[in-house]
C-alpha cells in the first residue's frame, strides 16, 4: 500500500510559535499556566501539562505566576483582567487572529451588525466577539443569518474556516440587497492545508486526516476530504488505525491540522506503511 502525504500539512507558523512561547516560559521558576489548552491537540497538551506547563479553565484559576495567552487569543476584557491582576502575561495569540481581532474592531467602529463566520463556541470567536462589540452575530452558515441586519453590515471570518462558507454567507447578505464590507481573515496556512488535502483526497483510495477531534481546522479538513474521498478517516494518533478501513487500498493519503506536530503525523505514516 503507497503511503501519501499532502504537500502541506501539520503544524503552522502561529502553532510553532505559540509552543516555542510555551517551551521557552517552562524555563522559569514561576508556575505556568495556558488559559486554556495552547492549541487544539490534546496529546501536546498532555505533554506540556506533564512539563509544568498547565491549563487554567479561568483568569479565576491562576492566583499568580505566568499565563500564556492561547494561539486562539482572547476578548480583550480578559487581557486586562490577567495585567490589572499583576500576572505575567505571555500573548501567543496567533498573528493570523491577532489580525483578524483588529478587523472586527475596525467593522465595529462602522457602527453597524458585525457577522463573524465561525463556530459560536470556538475560542477564537469568543475573541473576535470581543472585539467586534455588542452588535456581533456569529453565523456557522448563511441559514443561521438573524433576519434583521442593521446596516452598514462587516463581515469577518474565523481563521480556520473555509471560503465556501464565508462565500456563501456574504451572497446571502447580498442577496437582501446589502453590500457588506468583507474582511477575508482566513489565514494562508489554512487555505494551503485545505486546498492541499482536496487534492490528494480526490487521488488515493483512502485518506487518514490526523489532529485533535476538538480542532475546528482539522475538522474542516476531514470534511473537505469526506466530500472528495468516501474512506476518510479522522484520528488523533497511530493507535487508532484500523487495517480493515484500508481493505483493498492501493494508496492512502495522510494530511493533518494545523496543531499537528510532525512526530504525530510521523507514526501515523509508520504505521500504516507497515499494514
């Protein structure tokens, strides 16, 4: 059976960077604490918690030391809260999102409905929420559009969602005669990674999609696969391959998210070289 990787996958500059933070700030003799998991990968979180580095559900649960900001950001009232509060804060706020929080506030200062495509229940949108003030909606798609739009309308994007959908929500909003101000913030890394795994989905018999199940980017790109490639498969490591899904596969792919580390997407490939 030929093993094929996409051409890009795993790990992103904002995911490299966040860890390097995160790595770097184990060093120091302060207790260490994400606000939340760093990144969207639950066996890196287990690794980092078993080195000092902790997760921190709430500003509540840190009485002091240093809280690193997660790659998803944060609503900016939060960020005031940690350094009123006297905290080391480490910001490894992704910059694809960092932009994408300086965006909804521009659209916010328009003074009209921000539409922010996204999960509702992401971290990063929580953010970019923050940021685009009270008059936010967050939309997963155009038939989840409120029937009222108070104009001028902006629109801007989860980081690691897909064109389609944020497409398809602006023509619905134009559709109702509205000409929104679109702020396109889904970050190059993510397109690549989506447009990579399309590709050799539409290739190979079958497709392993590596990354954690609470990874929106990852999630996105097992869809994308699923609508290319009927054997895809969604996984957080090696150890939950099944030879059966590959029965009479002459090639599978491998691609993986944003928050996959190479070693993980590594074993994935050994693994299913050696079936």
């Amino acid at each position: 059976m030929d093993v094929i990787r996409a051409k890009h996958a795993g790990v992103c500059y904002g995911v490299e960077r966040a860890l390097d933070m995160a790595n770097a700030a184990m060093l120091d003799d302060e207790d260490t604490y994400t606000l939340g998991p760093l990144i969207h990968n639950p066996k890196v979180v287990e690794e980092l918690d078993a080195n000092g580095v902790h997760v921190a559900a709430s500003p509540d649960d840190v009485q002091e030391g240093i809280v690193i900001i997660r790659s998803h950001g944060v609503e900016p009232d939060v960020l005031a809260t940690l350094r009123e509060r006297g905290l080391t804060v480490i910001d490894a706020t992704c910059p694809h999102v960092a932009k994408a929080q300086r965006s909804a506030a521009q659209l916010r200062d328009m003074g009209g409905t921000v539409v922010v495509v996204g999960r509702a229940d992401h971290p990063e949108v929580l953010g970019l929420c923050g940021h685009a003030g009270e008059r936010a909606v967050v939309v997963a798609n155009a038939d989840e559009l409120p029937d009222e739009l108070v104009e001028p309308v902006g629109v801007v994007v989860q980081t690691t969602q897909s064109t389609e959908k944020l497409e398809s929500v602006v023509e619905a909003i134009r559709a109702r005669g509205i000409e929104p101000t679109v702020k396109n913030t889904i970050c190059f890394a993510t397109r690549q990674r989506q447009e990579s795994a399309a590709r050799l989905a539409g290739e190979v018999d079958a497709i392993v999609i590596v990354g954690g199940k609470n990874s929106s980017n990852t999630t996105h790109l097992y869809e994308i696969c699923k609508a290319h490639c009927p054997k895809s498969h969604f996984v957080e490591g090696a150890d939950e391959l099944q030879a059966s899904w590959f029965e009479g596969c002459k090639t599978v792919g491998v691609t993986a998210g944003a928050s996959t580390p190479a070693d993980q997407i590594q074993e994935v490939v050994e693994c299913l070289e050696a079936m």
